[in-house]
C-alpha cells in the first residue's frame, strides 16, 4: 500500500459539481489500494471576494487631508494586526473547501476527516500573510490514515507557536500565493509520500503558456532545476516554494488534469535529496560554492543599442565553434549604447578575438582579460530570499575583492573576479556560508539517508551527474510581465558598494534579480536589476534615500519592460542555444536591453510592447510547438 498525496485547486473544487467529480477521483484512488492525503484551495475566487470584502470595509483616504490623518492613524496602529486578521479572514476559504469535500466523501462511504492547518498541525514562522514552513507533525495524520480515512487538509495555512509568559499562544497563518502548492509538497515530504498529485485546470506542465501561444506542446516531464527557473520567470503551474521543497526533499510530482484521466507531467526530483525535516522551508539556503578559473573574459564597450547584435556577435562565436558561459549585456550612457561582456574559456581566447574583431562593430571597443575567476554561490532559491546577494557582496567587499561580473538565476549567484583575488574570495564565502566549495551547481542537492527526520544538509557534496531531460536543449519559455528595472548610475568601482545597495534592499524585504553589472570605467560603473511591480516604488524611494551616503548617481526606473527565458538542462552540452534565441530576436526587429544566462537558462529584458511577440517568436525557433 502506497501513500499519495493529492492536491485540488480551486477551480477545481468551484462548485458542487466540481467538488463530487474531485470526491469521485479519490475514491477511485483508494480502490487502488492507496492511501491518501488531499490538499484543497479555496472554491473559485473565494479568497478574491474575502480580499476584496477587506477593502470594502476600511475607511479610504480620498483627500489629502484624509491621507494625512490615515497616516497618523497607521503611525499608531500596530502594522502586524491587519496581517494577522487578513490571515483569520482568508484561511475561512479553505476550511470551506474541505469540510464539503469531507462530507461528499463520508455521503457515499469513504470515510474522511478534514483538518485545518492548525489542527495537522503545520507549525509555520511567526510572519502573517508570508509565513514559511518549519515542520509538520505527521502523528495525527497517520493514525487518521492508519484507521481507514482520507486526510483532507487545508491548503495555504498553518500555525505559529509563541510563548507568552507561561502559556504558548497559537496564531494562524498564511503562505501567499501559491501557497496550497506549498502545502501539498511539504507535506509530501514530511510524510514520506509516493508521490504528490497536483490537479489543476490544465493538462499538465507545457513549453509555455498556452493562453498566448495556443499550440504549445504538453511535456511529459521537468526536471526540478528546469521547473524552478521557469516558475521562477512567470510560468504559473507551480509555484517557485513547492519546487524547491520537492528539490530540497526528494519528492516526485506530477501534475495532471482535474478533468482528464492522462498522466500529465511528472517533475523530477534529485534521486538523493538533502533537508531538515525540522526547517522545511528555513533551510540553509546557500548549499555550496562553486568556481571555474579555467575562464577569460571578452568586454565589448559601447556596442549600438539596436536589434540584431547580440544575434551577429555570440552567432559569430558560435559559427567558429566556441562555446560561452557567462553572459552579461548591460546598460551605459548615452542611453544607445550597450556594453556586452562574455566568458570563454582561457584556451580559446584568441580565436575569440578574432572572430569579434572580425565584425567591426562600429566604435565598439574590445577589452580581452585572462586572469579572471568566477566564483558562485548556488542554492534553491536563493534570489527570492532578500539578503542572500547582498551577504555575498558584503563577503567579498569586506575580503577586499572587486567584483568586475553580476550575475544570477534562481539557484546560482555569479561573480567574476580578477584571478589573483580568487584565495580571498573562497575563503571568504566559506567563512559567511559555512559550505565547502562543490563540483556543480545544477542537481544538488544530495543527502545520505531518508530515514533521519532531522538530518541537516552536508556541507561536503560530491559529485554528481545534472539531472537532464530528454529531447531539444531548451524545454520551456517563460513570460514575466510582473517585473520593473532600476538602474543606478555612476556606481563607485570599489568592494563592498554593490553588498551595501543590495543591503538595503534586503532590510526592506525588497527581492531583486536578474542583477546586471557594467563593465568598470576608470572609477564608476552601472548596476540594473530587476524588482516585482509592487516593490518599485519602495525600493526607488530607498535606493534615493542611500545615495548621498553611497556615493552613486542617478536612480531611473523602467516599468514598461518585460523578461523572456529559455530554460534546459540540455543547453550545458550544447553551444549555440544564446545565439538561436538572438537570431530569432533580430529576424522579429526585436530589441533586447538586458542579457543575463545560467547553464540552464538565458533571459533577456525587451520593451512590453514586444513581449508577446517575443515570446512566440522564440517558442517557434526552438520548435516547441505540438506536432499538427
């Protein structure tokens, strides 16, 4: 008898009917012979019309007057007593959902018992309305299952255990978006589960969103590195936080049809895994260093801001049989300009002079270094955690090292660094991260044993083959239209300034990404990165507020842009993937501002305006779309 854990979401369970056809699927389920755990959303738009019963119900400012006496009212009020009657109030949703899925059960036979996050109980941070997963204690849950029933629990919820004085208080929380995904995974894990079940309102995981490109083709699995880069970058199926638990802990998900009986898509998980089941979602989130001395760097200053350049420089290098990691373009004044910076390896620095001074890009300067180091921090997820970029630019700034190179992607942090500050930098990062220098980034992580629930990640991994899907090198292309660009300007070229900007970010619990360093000038260069639409206006505010004392110029702002990624895990062993995407960029007249790549991604920031266009664009010429 295996143990399976499946979760609905609420469009899933919208209605009456829905929620009988649900009740029908776990009860066929169990006459396999299966036990079952069931996570359930909110019916519908139920947690949109509780939200929007909030706002109806406090006093808007609709004058300046008004906004001034509101302010002084926020000023008094304690600013976590709104988030912790929001969490009261939308946790409602789910105990709706699960105690009519019970009780639909219960009518035809099946026995069920629903539980409520704080009834499992799923013990969570302190932190209203983002709370994140500690542990779950399974005991209940088990001699539920042992006795026959289906568990149903609440998805999106848990408790938060306090002491005050000489009396525990219990508080209820809430995951954010996405967060019955996350429940459903973490308990999954905790558990022990065959494999979690996400049923949702389309077939399974496909190459891209199928609203905007009709013909996208549906894959019959992911790797978890690939799933969390694209969830990463706009793809809604799954939530980033799901994927790196499944990541963290081993557990094999599928996603697949509430509607249909296919097998939809299976996400794959490192066979071995490594975690604390004590810290689901707290984990040490920087699992080890990587880094590659074995690389030169080629920088071209003041290449024309126009499309199809990119496209003639890295399909050039392609052409000749070079093969490119990093690669950064970023912006420089005057505004029609680019600096575009790229890695190769040492040994073929020559020939890729060549092949670039060949092109005779006009004004363009070429400046070649070989006594350069790349050195990463990698990890699940840590871009969306504030302060991780931030920690390691503080590390390396207080170490003494410049750092020349930015660049990120959801498990990998780069910086590339002159060769003779590479001693520092490793001891530096080993020192802040307590973590041991490893062989690769993509894969990890790894653990010895399952049968320990409180086993805590090694800082030692060994070796270890990607894990890689089947088939083409790129797997997906995502669309993010969520995000907005800063750019500062006239940044001081010396260590520590970079940590001290991402610092104050990171205070302000402002997540960045995608974060984009010009080449240095004779003492100043530029930083862009990108923020979520609802954090541009605090974090410019912030970064303006820091800039005498910084030192840098100007803050601009950006929000009519947009990012498209091509994510894979076969592109590792394929050179020539960047420039395919360029290439098919140029043909559209479409211009790209930022370049930023990981060994499974590459994504460039465009105008809005050709968002769409970009991404059918690119879907096409990496033939995604599902045989006719």
């Amino acid at each position: 008898m295996s143990l399976i854990v499946q979760k609905y979401g609420g469009s899933s369970v919208a209605d009456a009917t829905r929620i009988k056809a649900v009740r029908d699927r776990i009860k066929a389920t169990v006459a396999q012979g299966h036990q079952v755990v069931v996570v359930v959303s909110a019916m519908g738009k139920t947690t949109d019309t509780l939200v929007g019963l909030a706002d109806a119900v406090v006093e808007k400012a609709l004058d300046l007057q008004q906004k001034e006496q509101q302010h002084s009212l926020d000023q008094q009020s304690d600013p976590q007593a709104r988030a912790r009657e929001m969490d009261l109030l939308l946790s409602a949703g789910e105990q709706i959902s699960i105690a009519l899925l019970s009780m639909s059960l219960q009518s035809i036979g099946q026995p069920a018992i629903a539980l409520t996050g704080a009834q499992v109980p799923i013990i969570t941070e302190p932190h209203h309305t983002r709370a994140r997963v500690l542990r779950i204690e399974t005991g209940h849950v088990r001699e539920c299952l042992d006795a026959g029933k289906v568990v149903i629990i609440a998805g999106f919820q848990g408790v938060a255990i306090a002491t005050d004085g000489q009396q525990p208080t219990r508080q209820i929380t809430t995951f954010g978006r996405g967060g019955s995904d996350t429940s459903a995974v973490a308990i999954a894990a905790a558990i022990g589960a065959e494999i979690c079940e996400i049923y949702t309102d389309v077939p399974g995981i496909l190459t891209t969103d199928p609203r905007i490109v009709p013909e996208a083709r549906l894959l019959d699995q992911i790797t978890c590195d690939e799933m969390l880069e694209l969830a990463s970058q706009g793809a809604k199926v799954l939530h980033p936080r799901a994927v790196e638990i499944a990541r963290n802990f081993g557990v094999k998900m599928a996603v697949r049809s509430s509607w249909l009986e296919d097998p939809g898509t299976v996400v794959i998980s490192p066979t071995l895994a490594s975690g604390n089941y004590q810290a689901l979602e707290v984990n040490r989130f920087v699992e080890g260093i990587t880094s590659d001395r074995s690389q030169a760097k080629i920088a071209i200053l003041g290449v024309p801001d126009c499309p199809g350049i990119a496209a003639q420089l890295f399909g050039a290098l392609s052409g000749a049989g070079l093969n490119i990691d990093l690669i950064v373009q970023s912006i420089q004044e005057p505004a029609n300009l680019n600096d575009i910076a790229f890695t190769v390896d040492r040994q073929e620095l020559t020939q890729a002079r060549t092949v670039v001074e060949h092109l005779e890009l006009e004004h363009a300067a070429i400046v070649c270094d070989p006594a350069i180091a790349i050195v990463s921090i990698v990890g699940v997820g840590m871009i969306g955690r504030p302060g991780i970029a931030a920690q390691m630019f503080m590390a390396l700034g207080k170490a003494g090292v410049n750092i020349q190179m930015i660049s990120t992607s959801e498990i990998k942090i780069s910086c590339v660094i002159a060769e003779h500050s590479y001693d520092q930098a490793i001891a530096a990062l080993q020192d802040v991260f307590a973590v041991q220098e490893i062989s690769s980034a993509i894969g990890l992580p790894i653990k010895a044993s399952n049968s320990d629930a409180s086993t805590q990640i090694p800082n030692q991994i060994p070796n270890q083959k990607p894990e890689q899907s089947p088939d083409a090198p790129v797997r997906g292309v995502a669309l993010d239209l969520n995000r907005t660009r800063l750019a500062i300007k006239n940044v001081p070229d010396r260590p520590g300034v970079a940590a001290s900007i991402f610092q104050c970010l990171a205070d302000r619990s402002i997540s960045v990404d995608t974060i984009i360093q010009s080449q240095p000038g004779q003492q100043y260069n530029d930083i862009a990165f990108t923020v979520p639409v609802a954090d541009l206006n605090q974090a410019e505010a912030v970064l303006k507020n820091a800039a005498m004392e910084l030192g840098y110029g100007e803050v601009v702002k950006d929000e009519a842009i947009a990012k498209v990624s091509i994510v894979g895990t076969g592109m590792i062993e394929q050179p020539g993937v960047a420039a395919q995407m360029f290439t098919a960029f140029a043909k559209a007249g479409i211009n790209i501002e930022m370049i930023a790549t990981s060994e499974i991604k590459v994504s460039c920031v465009v105008r809005q305006e050709d968002a769409i266009v970009a991404l059918k664009t690119i879907h096409q010429a990496f033939n995604l779309a599902q045989e006719s």
